[in-house]
C-alpha cells in the first residue's frame, strides 16, 4: 500500500498559527505587515514600494499590555534568514528592542516568556 507524502506546511501557514495564538491572548495586539509590492491591476505593474518599506522587516510585530514590543521573524523547519532579515534584527538589537526567529507557537512563547 502506497503512503502519501507528507504535506510540508508554508511559512504563511506557521505565521497565521502565531498571528491566532497572540491575538488570542487578551493581553497583545499582533499584526504582519505586508512588505511585498502589490499588483496594479489597473495599470498592470506592481506599484513601487514607499521609501520607508524596510527590506528585512520582521514577519510579526507584536505590541504588548505595559509597552512591550517584540519582533518575529517566521520559518518554516531548517528555513534561515536573510542578509537584509539579519540586519533589520541587528538594526532592532541595537536599539534594545526584542527580535526572534521562530518557527511554532511554542517558539513564541518561549520568547515571549523571556520577554514579558
């Protein structure tokens, strides 16, 4: 009897799984921005990104009762950063913000205990 193959999860997936548990807790408000150019369907192009879109810029921001903030950047298993994402989390560090790379719901609350 033939199995079927695993379906592997997209990273879309794990975010909207971490984008539910942190809305669903009462005490944050979590949100992705969308950094990808849309398309113009009037025109037929993709509209130029702002001068302030931010090539890197975290995943999930998440903003916290009493002023915590904290940046996820999302992969899928064995998915890794890069260069742009790893200086926007430098850029972040730097100014003693909270910033990690998660792929579960466990993940971010390990990170959010860490943080809270």
């Amino acid at each position: 009897m033939l199995s079927l193959p695993k379906t592997v999860k997209l990273e879309k997936e794990y975010e909207n799984e971490i984008l539910d548990y942190l809305n669903q807790r009462g005490d944050c408000l979590a949100f992705k921005v969308n950094t990808m150019g849309v398309f113009d369907i009037t025109t037929g192009r993709h509209r130029s990104k702002s001068k302030y879109d931010l090539n890197g810029q975290a995943d999930i921001t998440a903003a916290f009762k009493g002023g915590i903030v904290i940046f996820f950047e999302v992969k899928k298993p064995g998915g890794r950063q890069s260069p742009a994402q790893k200086a926007f989390e430098d850029r972040l560090k730097k100014l003693g913000n909270r910033y990690f790379v998660v792929v579960t719901v466990d993940d971010v609350r390990k990170a959010i205990n860490e943080s809270l």
